[in-house]
C-alpha cells in the first residue's frame, strides 16, 4: 500500500503539529510528497452589508498573513528534511467540507490528521472534523492525538467482526505490514448488549459461559485472514467494541490501528453510530481508516 501525495490539514494546534510530523515519517518512508492545507473559516452573516464586508475582508488578510507564516515554518522543516512539500491556503465556510472538497477536486492517497484540535466558534474543532473526514472520505484517512510522538510501526492491530468491510482492513493492513515489515495483531470483540446493572440477577459473561466460543472465534479469524497463528496474534476480548480495541491497542503497545469505514449516510450514521469514528475518538495510537476502493 503505496502513498504517494499525502493531504495534511494544519490548524496549528498541538495535534495538528503531530500530524505534520507523522505525515513527515510517512513521506519519508514511501518517498511521498506533502501538501499543507489550512482554511480561513468564513461565516455567513459577516458578509451581508458592503461596508462590513471591506473590514471583514481586511480582517480576513490578516489571518491568511499570519496563517502563511505558520504553514512557511512547517514548510521549511520538510524542506530541511529532504522531503517534497507544498502549502494551501484556501478560504471556506467549513472545515471538514473544505477538506472533503480538497480531495475530490486533486489526486492524493492519503490524508494525516490530528484529533482533539482548538476549540472555539472561530477554530477548527478538529475532533469533529476528523470524524466527519473519516466517515465521508474516499481515500484513506490516518488520524493522530497530540500526545503520540513515537514514528515507527512494528505492531499493527486490526479489529474484524466479520464483515466485509473488516476483510478490506485486514487486506490493507497486511500490506502496511509488509512495507514496514511489522506484525499483525487481530481482534474480534464480542459486543454485550445487555447492562447487568440493570438486573438483580448476576449476569455471566459470554465468552465465560461458553468457554469453547474463543477457540471457534479464532479459528474463524484464522480462516479469514488467511494467516497462520504463528505468523499473527489473536485475541477475543467482550464488552463495548471501541472501548475494548482501545484498551487492547494501550496494553499491547500497538502502533498502529487499522479499520475500514463503510461511509454512513446521515441518518444511518445518527441511528447505529459508528465504532471506527469512535475509535478514532479514543484510541491514544494512530487509526488508519480505509475504504473499499481506497
């Protein structure tokens, strides 16, 4: 799996530094170019009065002033690295959208973006725009938190419920692995419906009520991926599935998270959630998320 032109979005927050900075490590590694993206946020009922808008246009001029001596920095650092860079300064009325709309209108294989951004009316909230990049985009998205410096990947861990979207993550999770020669660990989460503080009676785990269950789980997950046990890790864990990959991914020192994200749309997205942006939300480790065709 292959990266070539690689999308960062920067808002200059300590997350989106990362992101510059994971970006770096993966453009050294598949010998990729760079490109910057920030975005002016413009709102809607700044620009109605002609005489509003010449003063909003200067304040505007500013900010793209001070955003260009920001992305020039970050700019110089690749540079001084080796690396191809560019930078974009772009105006909008929505961060993600922005970003979403970058995508589609250039050729890029991957975007690197930070979670848990500046918050505020006039920032970008880049906790929910990386959610929204995640679930919408059509190539892949790796997502980063400020806290996580380390740039290597020697274990890979990748959640599979069976579905065909979790046979997409395992297929480009395999070839991450192969490029960065790091081992595959897999896990399938037993999800528990029921809350047993809800009853009087006790209520006893799945997989410890039928003890025979994570064997066959495993064996099914050796099936699918079609890697021998001696070659991956499995493991089965029950309980709520972000919640669980999480905790998984800090106890094993995973490096990286890979899942697929089948697109949602709206409503369907407001009704069953999805476990990937959740993940994305939680996980203290990079999440790589792919799609289909991406």
């Amino acid at each position: 799996m292959a990266f070539k032109k690689i999308l960062v979005p920067v808002d200059f927050s300590e997350s989106s530094d990362s992101a510059v900075e994971y970006a770096m490590f993966m453009a050294r590694k598949f010998r990729a170019e760079i490109t910057l993206l920030h975005a002016i946020l413009l709102y809607h009922d700044d620009i109605d009065e002609e005489e509003h808008m010449q003063a909003y246009e200067k304040i505007i001029r500013k900010k793209e002033k001070q955003s260009n001596k920001q992305l020039e920095s970050h700019f110089k650092t690749a540079k001084d690295q080796g690396l191809k860079v560019k930078y974009v300064l772009i105006r909008a009325f929505a961060a993600a959208d922005s970003i979403l709309n970058y995508i589609s209108e250039n050729d890029f294989d991957l975007v690197v973006m930070g979670t848990h951004g500046r918050t505020g009316l006039k920032k970008w909230i880049l906790g929910s725009v990386a959610e929204k990049v995640v679930r919408l985009s059509t190539i892949p998205v790796l997502t980063i938190h400020k806290e996580f410096y380390k740039t290597d990947i020697k274990k890979i861990l990748v959640p599979v419920d069976f579905s065909g979207y979790s046979q997409i993550a395992v297929k480009r999770a395999a070839a991450v692995a192969e490029e960065f020669k790091a081992k595959l660990e897999f896990l399938h989460v037993v999800e528990m419906e029921a809350h047993p503080e809800f009853y009087s009676i006790s209520f006893e785990p799945i997989l410890k009520a039928n003890p025979h269950l994570t064997d066959h789980i495993t064996e099914n997950l050796i099936k699918l991926t079609g890697i021998a046990q001696d070659r991956a890790t499995y493991a089965v864990r029950e309980g709520k599935v972000h919640n669980e990959i999480k905790i998984y991914a800090e106890n094993n020192q995973i490096d990286l998270i890979v899942m697929a994200n089948r697109g949602m749309s709206d409503l369907e997205h407001l009704v069953l959630g999805s476990n990937s942006e959740r993940v994305v939300r939680v996980a203290s480790c990079p999440v790589l998320i792919v799609r289909e065709n991406a």
